[in-house]
C-alpha cells in the first residue's frame, strides 16, 4: 500500500524550534506524542478530559481537537516544558503539596489548565478555580486537592508563604 | 526525616506524574511494534455463521488471530469458565470478542478493522434484569446454560416471619440502580510479546496473578513462562481487576501470531463500550419497626444484573448481600440475593462491589420508615446502630470496638445537620417559585475490609522485602499503585518499622518474575493485609540488623549505614512474610454464617443539595463525609481516597447513566456519559475518626471502597427533602426532578 505524502511543519516547542514531518490528517496531539512528548495524554480524543491540554501561542487548547497543521509557525508548551514556566512550574509545586496527585494521567493537563489560569487571573477565588479546571476530568481527586493546589499556586506567585504553608 | 505511620508523606510518584515523565502503557514503543484491534459481535445475542474478510483488501501484511490459533483453552478463568477468549460459535453480549487484527500502521489497521463483516444468526435476547426475571417467571429458557440465576445467596436470622403481623409500622420499598462505568482517565492498554514458550505483558492493571493466571490457561504455559508487569496505571476502580486479563489474552494471541511485540489500548468508545460496568441492581425490601424506631425485623431481596458470563458476579453479589442489613442491629432478618444472566457485556468489579446497591436499599428504606414515623433520620438511625456485642445478620458477633453513635455525633457536628436541616426547611416554606430548594441527608453505613469470609485464608497472600546492595530495601509486592497510594503507604509502613527516610526504601513496580503473589488489588485490603505483611517482614529485617550489632533506638542515618554495610556483604536478600488468618475469624460458606469479614470500616455521611426549580437540576453544595478507618496511615492519601470516592458518588447519585440500546452501551463517550467536573462539586469535608480495630499496621481497616457505598443514598435523602417527594431509582436527572417539582408526580414508597 502507497504511504500517504507526509507535510513538513516548523515550530517552536518548549522553547526549541522544531522541523517535523507528518500526516496531512495528523492531530496537534499526534504530532507532540510522535516526537516522545508523552506527558501529553489522550484520555477521550473529543475534547472533553482536557488530558491532552497544551499552550498554543499562549492559549489553552484540547490538542486532539487541533489539526498539526494548524501548528505551523506557532509555539507550543507543553507539560514537558513546565519547568522553565513560571506559572506552570508554580502550579506543578501546588498539586505536589496539597496531594492534587493521584493517578496522573489528567495531571499534566492539569497543570497547564492551571498555569493558563493563573497568567490570566493571578488571584483567582474558588468559583475561578473550578471554573478553569473544568475542562479537565479528574476521576480520582473529587478536585479537592487540586483546587487547593492551585490557591497554593497562586499564593505563592504573589509572594506568600510557599505552597507547603497555610490552609 | 524517618517515615512514620500518621504522617501525610508525599507520593514518590508525584512528580514524575506532573512533569510528564511518568511512563504508562501508551507511552511505550518496544521495537517492531504492531497494533492490535478487536473485532466484535454486533448484536447482543446469536450464532455466529462466520466472518468475512472482504476479498478486495490487501490482508497480506494483517496479523489475523481468532479461536483456532490459541494454543490451550479458549476460556477467561475467573469463578467459572464460561467466558470464551473470543468467541467461536455462541455470541452472548455486544460487543464480545470474535476476532483479533494487527498491523504496523494504526490507520491501516482501521481500514482492516473495516473490511471484516460479521455474518450471525440472531437469538432473541434478555437486556436487563426485569427481562430476565420475568422470562424466568413465565418459564422462558436462560439465555446461560447455568440457567437463569448464576449465583443465589439466602442469609437467615430468626424469624421475621413471626414478626410482621404484629408489627406497628411495616414499610416495603422497591429501588433500582442503574450501571456505573468506572471511567479511569486511561484506557485499558497492554502490550504483549510471546512465542512458543512464553508470554509477557506489561500493560494498565490491578491484579498481576489473576492476568497470569488467565494467561497460562489460554496459552497451556506454566506460571513460571508467563511474566506479567504492571506500567503505570491510570486509575482502575476496579476496572482493572477482571478485564486486563481478557486484554492480555488478545495481545499475546497477535504477537505469537505476528512474532514481534503487540500494543491493544482502547480508544474511549470502545472502552465503554466493551468493558465493565457497576452491576445494575432491583432490591425489594420489607422492614417492620415499633413505635418507638427501633427495627424488628427486615426482609431484602437484592438482584443483580451480571450480564453475559459470571465473571466476578457471585462474589459481588456476595458483598451486596453482606452489606444489606447496614450497621444496624436486627433480631430476624432474611436475605435473598439473585445474580441473573442477562445479555449485556459482563458487568464487573467497580469500587464498592454490590455494597453501593445494597447500601441505597437500606438507607433508602431506612429513611422512608423515618417519614412514616415522623422522625428525624439520624434519630432513627442512632435508635438502631450496631453494638458492641451485637451480632449481624449472620450472626456475627461485634468483638471489636465501635462507636457508631460517637461516629454519627461527628458528622451531625460537623456539618451541622440540625441546623442546616431547619435553615432549608424553612428556606423551602418561603421559596418563591424560582428560588432553589435545599435539603439535607444523612447515610449511615459500612464496608467490610478484606475478601469475604475465608477468602484471605484460600488467597494466602505473600510480600517481601529484599536488601540489595546497594542498601536500598525494595518492597516487593503484588499489590499495583493505580493512583490510590498504595506504593507511599507500603513505604511508610516499612520506613516505620526499620526507622528509615524514604530513600532507603523504594517500593517495586509489580512484576511477576519479582514479586510474590500478595493477591489481588481490590476489596479494600492492600494496606490493611498486604501493609501488614511488609511490616512483619520490616521487623525480620531489623531484628537482623539488631544481630549486626545496630542498637535499638539507633537513628535514620545508623540504620541506613547499617542497611548499606549488610546490603554490601550479603545482598541481595530477602525477607518474606506470609499472611496467616487469625483464627477467631471463622466463616461457614455453605450456611452464609460467621465472621463475613475481620473487620469493618464505618461512616456517617452528610449531603446538602439545592434544586433548580427551573431546570431540574440538582447540585451538592455541602458534603462531610466522617468515618472511622481505624489508624489512618496517611491522612493527606486517605482524604483524597474519600474525596474522589465522595466525587464518583456524586455522579452514581446525580449525573452518570447508562444508556443501554439493544444491550449496548449507546453514550460510551465523555461528550455523552457525563462525569462531575470541577464546577460541579463542592468542597467536601473528610474527617477521620481512629478506633484502633483493624489488624493493619498500628491497627489500620481499608478505605478505598467504603466512599461509593454511602455517598448515593446521603444525596437522594437530601433530594427528597428539596423536593418533598421521594426518589427510588439512580441516578436521577433533571428529567425525573423538574415534574416532581411541578407537583406532578408524587413520591412513591
């Protein structure tokens, strides 16, 4: 059988420019899994678990609802790349602290719905939380931890006690 | 700092979990991989004429496996052996496995999945449990050759019989629950690699022996030829108990077939589809009580839907049946519990295992006899709480300490019970009509930690501890973390008993070639049974370091110097502990009497909800969940296990239903199937309350389970008082709330 014609794509990710080949039909999720990054999970491939969430161009985005294509030229962070973020990096220390962790697999879309929120409001009250992390289905938590990871996310960016501190 | 029992020590998996370095079945690409997929029955029952690989498609390169390719029985072993690894002739559910593909590119192996028309002679088939009770009743042929109930179960205690004519207040209920998908956030996923002479598999589960297990039958290998290795699990629910095995099973099928390594993950749809569910469940009850509250008697008789195959069926019905007089005392009870074979895929394992249905029965009749009698629900429970002394329906005695009433005076305290419940009601005489409707409710219950009766003694679990040589102590154990925490918990429990920080102790990932069966991951009883056995093999391992020399009260860094100067010279070495039943614990399987289990974990839960008198919909706004674990070995862990059991509660209660379309799941996607996000929970406030008790370490119960049995009937209790009508079925959707509102339909009994 003939090998459908791969398209060749440029883009940023996680801070280094990228140059990869792949399907026409590819997802943005695809694309990222295929280059190793496997903290981007697929846990329904309709948007709706938020597992596979990354940054494209600075926007939270489902990526098994993105054609690759859509990615060329842009910049993509993914959990891979939370480290480097101030905002992501605060937010993995928050779920780390107040036990936001369980099984993993929603976790690094966790992450990234998290850090998006706290770039957009660095302050957000409960009602917030809830509201930016409700795109991302958690089965193990009942999102008390995470939600608490958050707030301690938040507290901390704005220079409060560290997340490990306070209630 | 050394570990200790009590502390909320963090993961060890943590943060390769939120860094996105952990590795989970998907993640995974062996060299030479192949893709497998499933071909499935269409339709819910028939013969199978044959199957037609479309001629005008290039099969040359498709691994094709079915029946006549495997090597020993065609069959899943689990309590029976009616269950087929694909099906060869007989077709029992939707969607059972036929035929098994496997290619390199997972879009050609699509198009392949295509070109196979499944030709078969249907067979009129039984989609529920109604269906199958009234083809019993009106002397229909079964749709199983064990006929149309695969397991009964009868519990006797005096003689209700006796009591109901005289009885001043009788009350009888009917409920229904409706199935549950398990829905852990990663699909079931293995990969298999096998030849003539072995087969392994690493892949997404819960039980490594019982994959094992069903690998030898299938394949005609011994154990010692068949090595399993669990990945990192997303989440199981016991989801991951039963069905890994069957996927196992097809893996290893293709990659013998194909002679290189086979990757079977399910998408969404076709695990909802295709995999196990909660069993739905019809409970008829009858109870008879004095003027005063207190219960006489009780009749229950509770009916499960298994399915297709007996499965895990009788032993889920078991625990149904155990748990469905509740924590309350009753001088003559009769049980009759019915699993019936119906024509859905089998439903299976889920967190709870038939103690969630019998829970709603209960609870549910519970507060029906409170309205009768005009009193309030806790009264009447407090009126009827087991006993120090007391004996359950079968007849065991209540040896260890409880404290229910202590247990209820906390959760009424802590949520504040007597006062919401008056904030509501008088919330709900003023409300306006579109103002929102509250209510306040209670459940009252318990799960029994560990295997059923004697079902510890036959599994006669094993666990280690090996030195190596590096002086690292390794906890090897069969017992799989799947997000619950079970790895920190074994840490804590072995850095305890050595007196050493949590790098000298590393917990194994299961592997059958390494670790000792320590039995299954379910019921409950990892920390408690299998945390037991570590911590007697932690005391071997000291009182050896106490021969080296080491004194008793030495300090973390001393043992660990020590651990590393033994590891040296003579690792690597092991410590193993074997379980040993205590013998006051004794069980009659035959008359379903005695001791049912060791110990028991209590609760008292308390929800408030509001009701949108507008759409129907009904949100919790409050939650305390209280219960009584016995030692809490990790309350940062043990709080996130009740407040995601709380959450899955929720949704059995208010949002997840099943929506069966000729015995198909017809919503198997998330889009569809809806599960509680964030926005739609609220804090829920989890409180322990520590009876030493259980013969876990330091007197640790389980816990994993125990959230999913009260959460449902707490809800629906706060539900009826919103709405001044009374609910008898899960779940319940705005469809069902909005008429009851409108004073359109009145609560039934």
């Amino acid at each position: 059988m003939a090998e459908a014609p791969r398209i060749t794509l440029e883009l940023t990710v996680n801070g280094a420019p990228r140059r990869v080949a792949t399907l026409p039909g590819a997802r943005l999720l695809d694309l990222l899994r295929g280059m190793d990054l496997t903290g981007v999970k697929e846990g329904c491939g309709e948007g709706e678990c938020g597992a596979c969430a990354v940054l494209l161009d600075g926007r939270l985005v489902n990526s098994c609802l993105v054609p690759a294509a859509q990615a060329q030229g842009s910049t993509v962070l993914t959990i891979e790349g939370a480290a480097a973020d101030r905002e992501l990096a605060a937010a993995q220390r928050g779920l780390l602290d107040r036990a936001g962790v369980q099984c993993g697999i929603c976790t690094p879309g966790v992450v990234l719905a998290a850090g998006a929120l706290l770039k957009r409001i660095p302050d957000p009250d409960e009602e917030e939380i809830r509201g930016a992390l409700a795109g991302n289905l958690c089965r193990c938590t009942g999102y008390v931890g995470i939600v608490a990871g958050v707030r301690a996310a938040a507290r901390e960016l704005r220079g409060g006690p560290s997340a490990g501190g306070g209630a | 700092m050394p570990l200790r029992i009590g502390d909320p020590s963090p993961r060890p998996d943590a943060w390769a979990k939120l860094s996105g370095k952990a590795r989970y079945v998907d993640d995974l690409r062996p060299e030479g991989l192949l893709h497998g997929a499933t071909i499935r029955s269409p339709l819910p029952r028939g013969r199978l004429r044959g199957l037609r690989l479309d001629p005008a498609f290039a099969w040359s390169d498709v691994v094709v496996a079915g029946p006549a390719d495997i090597p020993g029985r065609n069959l899943i072993p689990l309590l029976d052996e009616d269950q087929p690894a694909l099906a060869a002739d007989l077709i029992n559910h939707a969607e059972e496995p036929l035929l098994l593909l496997a290619h390199a590119d997972p879009a050609t192996l699509e198009r392949a999945r295509r070109a196979v028309a499944v030709d078969l002679d249907p067979l009129p088939p039984l989609l529920d449990l109604r269906a199958a009770m009234a083809a019993a009743a009106a002397g229909e042929p079964a749709v199983h050759p064990r006929g149309a109930v695969l397991k009964e179960i009868a519990i006797a205690k005096g003689d209700p019989g006796a009591v109901w004519a005289d009885a001043p207040l009788l009350v009888e209920s009917e409920v229904e629950t409706g199935a549950q998908e398990q829905l852990y956030l990663e699909p079931q996923g293995m990969i298999a690699w096998a030849d003539a002479r072995s087969v392994t598999v690493i892949g997404s589960l819960q039980c490594p022996y019982y994959v094992q297990h069903g690998l030898c039958a299938v394949f005609g290998l011994p154990p010692e030829q068949v090595r399993v290795i669990q990945a990192v699990t997303g989440g199981g629910f016991g989801g991951k108990e039963e069905y890994p095995t069957l996927l196992a099973v097809h893996a290893a099928l293709l990659a013998r077939k194909a002679g290189c390594p086979v990757k079977m993950v399910y998408d969404r749809a076709e695990d909802m589809a295709a995999t196990t569910k909660r069993h739905p469940s019809l409970t008829r009850s009858r109870a008879a009580f004095d003027s005063d509250g207190r219960l006489l008697a009780l009749d229950v008789d509770f009916n499960l839907d298994a399915g297709a195959y007996t499965t895990l069926s009788p032993v889920v019905l078991s625990r149904g049946a155990l748990h469905a007089s509740g924590p309350y005392r009753c001088g003559h009870v009769r049980i009759r519990a019915r699993a019936w074979a119906t024509n859905t895929p089998p439903h299976g394992a889920f967190r709870g295992f038939g103690a969630p249905q019998s829970c709603f029965a209960i609870e549910r009749l519970m507060d029906l006899a409170a309205a009768r009698l005009g009193m309030d629900p806790a009264e009447l429970r407090r009126r009827n709480l087991l006993r120090r002394g007391d004996t359950t329906a079968t007849g065991q005695v209540m040896r260890e300490e409880i404290d229910l009433e202590g247990l209820l005076d906390m959760a009424l305290a802590e949520s504040g019970y007597a006062a919401r419940r008056a904030a509501c009601a008088a919330a709900n005489t003023a409300a306006g009509p579109e103002d929102p409707r509250r209510g306040v409710g209670l459940a009252v219950f318990m799960h029994g930690a560990g295997f059923t009766g004697s079902g510890e003694k036959r599994l006669a679990s094993r666990a280690a501890l090996e030195l190596g040589c590096d002086g690292v102590v390794r906890v090897l154990a069969a017992s799989t973390e799947i997000g619950q925490g079970a790895a920190t918990v074994f840490q804590q429990i072995v850095g305890q008993a050595l007196g050493v920080d949590a790098a000298c102790v590393l917990v194994e990932p299961p592997d059958t070639d390494r670790v000792p069966d320590s039995g299954p991951t379910v019921a409950s009883r990892t920390t408690m049974v299998v945390g037991h056995l570590l911590e007697g093999a932690a005391r071997s391992l000291r009182a050896a370091l106490s021969a080296d020399g080491l004194p008793a009260a030495a300090p973390a860094a001393d043992v660990a110097e020590a651990l590393a100067r033994r590891g040296a010279a003579r690792g690597p070495e092991r410590w193993s502990e074997a379980y040993a039943h205590p013998d006051w614990v004794v069980w009659d399987e035959e008359r379903y009497q005695g001791d049912a289990y060791p110990t028991f974990a209590w609760a008292a839960y308390v929800a408030q909800v509001a009701v949108d008198p507008l759409t129907g919909e009904a949100a919790v706004e409050d939650f305390t969940a209280v219960q009584d674990i016995g030692r809490v070995v990790n309350p940062a862990l043990a709080a996130g296990q009740v407040e995601g059991g709380v959450a899955q509660g929720i949704g059995y209660a208010l949002m997840e239903e099943v929506q069966w379309r000729e015995g198909r799941m017809a919503n198997n996607r998330l889009s569809t199937y809806i599960i509680p996000t964030a926005a739609d929970l609220p804090g829920i406030r989890a409180r322990f309350r520590e009876t030493p008790g259980g013969y876990g370490p330091e007197g640790a119960k389980g816990l994993g389970e125990l959230p999913l049995d009260g959460t449902a009937p707490a809800v629906l209790a706060a539900l009826d008082m919103a709405t001044g009508t009374r609910f008898r079925r899960l779940p319940v959707l705005p469809e069902e709330i909005l008429p009851r509102l409108a004073g359109g339909e009145p609560g039934d009994g």
